[in-house]
C-alpha cells in the first residue's frame, strides 16, 4: 500500500537532504569565518610589533564568489542560505523556485549571490 505518490515522495527527500546539506555546510563556513578571524587578529598584532613583508594574494571574496556562483547551478537554495545564513524570505523563495522548476531557482540564487 502507498502512503505517498512517488512525486510527493521526491520531493520530500529533496527537501531533508537541501536541509542536512545546509546544517553541515554551515558548520564548515562558520568555522572558516573563525580561522579568518584569528588569522587577522594575529597578523594585526603582528604589524604593530615589526613590519613583516606578506605575500600578495587573491582575496579570498572572489574565491568564495566562485564557489558560490557554482553551488548556484547545483543547490541553488544552499547557495542563498551560505550568503544570508539564515533561513529567511529569499531562501525560502528560492526552496520553491527550485521545488516547482530547477531554472528559476537558478536565476534567483545567481541575483542573491552577484548582487
């Protein structure tokens, strides 16, 4: 006996795994945010104490742009919720968006994440 039609069924299953991918997701970001934090505290100290030559490298902003606007095209919704971090009114938008058809929930994380 079926409890559920396959599509309700689908959707369901994509729903549980958007949100465990966000909860973990989140967990990786929020501890790479820390590390950037450390890093720059230290480096602060640092400079204040003798000049010390840095090497010049890409800001990490354009990295995680990238990053970003690649997610878009995979989990569009993942990719609103690691701009925002939170789940508010874009993220949810953008949870039926991707829901009711995959492009629209493209185009809507790619304006949130190139704004």
């Amino acid at each position: 006996m079926k409890i559920f039609k396959p599509g309700i069924t689908a959707a369901l299953l994509l729903i549980f795994f958007m949100l465990g991918s966000v909860n973990i997701a989140d967990a990786a970001f929020a501890g790479k945010k820390k590390q950037a934090h450390t890093e720059t505290a230290i480096s602060s100290e640092t400079t204040m104490l003798a000049p010390v030559a840095v090497p010049v490298t890409p800001p990490a902003s354009d990295t995680n742009t990238i990053l970003l606007v690649i997610l878009s095209f995979l989990l569009p919704p993942l990719a609103v919720f690691l701009v925002y971090n939170e789940v508010g009114t874009p993220f949810l938008v953008n949870l039926i968006l991707t829901l009711l058809f995959w492009i629209p929930g493209v185009i809507h994380a790619l304006y949130h994440v190139l704004k």
